[in-house]
C-alpha cells in the first residue's frame, strides 16, 4: 500500500534527522585522524593493535578531551594504541562507526538516537554518560527582557530536528505558542543557524537570541547578549544528557577488554576533572587548539566550562524524555529505544572504582 502524504513527510524527516542533528559539536562533516604512541613494552589489551577513538572539538566533549591530552586513555590501554579521530558532525561520526572507522565515540543523544533507530537498532550502544548541562537561551536584551518577550521574535537553533531544535520547539510549546516545527514558523520564529555564524547573526540583528549549547552560548554572551534561561533550569536536579560514550555492537562482543579499558579512563578522567578543575579547563582548551588549531578566550572558556558537568550517568531517562519532546513536535515517529544502552561494562568500572552503579531507564540490551 502506498505511503500516505503525511507518512512521507515524517519518515523524509526521521531520514533527514541524522543529516542535522549534533550541529552544535561541531561544523562540516570532515574526520580528523591522529594517531599517538602506545606505550612501550606494555601488553596490549585483548591482543589488539588499536582501538579507534571519535569525538568533537567541542567542551561538551571534555571527558575526551581532557582524556586525551593528559594520556589517561593510552595509559590504561597500554600497548593497545588510542587512535584519535575528530569530528564536525555527528552524521559522519555514526557513518564512520557503521563503517568500522572508529570503534568507540563521543557523541550527542539526538545523533545516537537517530543513527540506532534507521540502523533498526543493530549498530550501536550508548555505553556511558559524559556530560550534562551547557544549552542556554541567549537574547539581545533591548529587544528581549522577559520570558514571555521572546513571543514574535527571531530565535536560533542549531539545525531543524537537532537536540536544542527539539528542546526549543518543546519549550514554546509549553508556552502555549504555535510553531510549525519544520519551517519554524509562527508564534516564534524559529531560525536554524549553523553554530559557527550565529554570532555573526546576531550582531547583524538578523537573529534575536539563540537556544544553544556551549561555547557557542557564551560567545553570544561576549557580544553583549543575555541569559534568559538555563535549559538545566527545566529538568529534575538540573540534569540532562548533552553528551554520551557509544561503541559499535560488534566491537564490544569482540573485545570487551578494550571497552572496559576504554571505559576505565573515562571514569578516571571524569574524576581527575572534578579534582582539578582548572587544570582539566586549560587541558581542554590546549586539545581545542591542538584539533582546530585555535583555543577559546578566556571570556567564552571560563563561563562556558562552568555550565558543563561531566558525569559517568547517561542520564538515560532524560534521553528518553527528549525523544519524546522530538515525538510531540513532529520531528520523529514514536521510535523504540529498547536495547539502546548497555551499561554492564560500567556499572563493572565504577564498582572497582568504588562509584555507584547507574540505570539505563529500563532500556538496556537483553543479555
């Protein structure tokens, strides 16, 4: 039976949704490789040459950023090399994980959602949280000085479908206002803004304010903008996914050594963070500038570090919650997440950590 109109239109736009979601970590779709030293002498884990490592010249990528520069991930691996790739989209991350080009990433939930659901939910796992925090609605305050002010005005997200899209259009719609969510118009106008020229939008004037994730909040802030709101404002305990760890379903049953190790450095890492907050702030900045070949100034690095929390939680009911927002504003057909976390190797590193366990919401793989 041919598809219906309607079912056209939403299945074109779940099928778009990997092409734009994840703008906010990043600009352009090329992988950056880098690969470092093992070290010498030591076992390789499993027997394996390499692991291959994905994430985001971004902050809200912190766990491997920082990971990376201090050597915390080559240190557990030992002879097992870290490959490093960066990347500028989250579409070319999960391409690059279906491919086999990397093994494990970091990476934003609306991306690993939709890269599981068109894989009929055979090629990933989220395996780990890695931060939480860090989206802000920033206004021009001449022109916006209260909530209720951003009703008939110019606001910008990421991309159409993206996770701050989502959150947007569900916030204004918990408002009361009407927006239709695929050519953002109505009661608010919804612009979507590459992350890399929303500045330049908003000083020209061409935008009002923007609902965006860190730096990019902050940047806006630099410019003479204001925060209106926190998105962390807006769930329980102030906490919700901006960052999670995945790794390919065939990697982790092959080498699940190598996943644990992985893991192992990440929950080490997160921790050496909340140590040593400002050294982990300048290890960041110092791989920022090593991947893009530029660092953050100190007035958009400060404010914006502040706003992220890394965290070994997935946060995975908060996940959840935000594909249901995506649901209710159209974007994505009601999408079966079951089986989409696998927290076993975790939970296993934060009990020989002496961490508590964390829950995956009930939508954990099968053994």
């Amino acid at each position: 039976m041919p598809a219906t109109p309607a079912l056209r239109r939403t299945l074109a736009v779940l099928a778009a949704l990997p092409l734009l979601a994840l703008a906010a970590c990043g600009y352009g779709s090329q992988a950056k490789d880098n690969a470092e030293q093992a070290i010498a002498g030591a076992a390789k884990v499993d027997g394996l040459d390499s692991v291959k490592i994905g994430y985001f010249g971004n902050l809200t990528h912190a766990t491997a950023l920082v990971g990376r520069h201090e050597g915390l991930f080559q240190k557990e691996l030992g002879g097992t090399l870290a490959r490093y790739s960066t990347f500028n989209a989250g579409p070319s991350e999960i391409e690059a994980l279906n491919s086999g080009s990397i093994d494990i990433g970091w990476i934003g939930p609306s991306p690993a959602v939709n890269g599981y659901i068109k894989a009929g939910g055979k090629n990933l796992r989220i395996i780990s949280g890695s931060a939480s925090g860090g989206v802000k609605l920033v206004v021009n305050p001449e022109k916006i000085k209260s909530l209720k002010d951003v009703k008939g005005k110019r606001i910008a997200t990421p991309q159409l479908g993206n996770t701050q899209d989502v959150a947007f259009l569900n916030w204004v719609s918990e408002q009361g206002w009407k927006v239709d969510a695929e050519s953002g118009k109505g009661d608010v106008s919804v612009v979507r803004t590459d992350n890399k020229i929303t500045p330049d939008a908003y000083k020209s004037g061409s935008i009002d304010g923007a609902w965006v994730p860190e730096p990019t909040a902050s940047k806006l802030v630099a410019e003479g903008g204001k925060v209106l709101l926190d998105e962390g404002d807006l769930w329980p305990d102030k906490k919700f996914v901006i960052t999670n760890v995945i790794v390919s379903q065939s990697f982790l049953k092959e080498h699940p050594d190598v996943v644990e190790a992985v893991l192992r450095a990440s929950v080490k890492t997160n921790k050496w963070i909340g140590a040593n907050p400002d050294k982990a702030k300048a290890a960041a900045n110092a791989q920022l500038e090593a991947d893009t070949g530029k660092p953050l100034p100190a007035d958009v690095l400060d404010p914006a570090w502040r706003s992220i929390r890394v965290t070994d939680d997935p946060l995975a009911a908060t996940l959840n919650t935000q594909a249901e927002h995506a649901v209710k504003a159209g974007l994505l057909q009601q999408p079966d997440l079951a089986g989409i976390y696998d927290l076993a190797p975790l939970n296993k590193v934060l009990k020989g950590e002496g961490e508590p366990e964390v829950g995956d919401a009930a939508l954990g793989a099968k053994s």
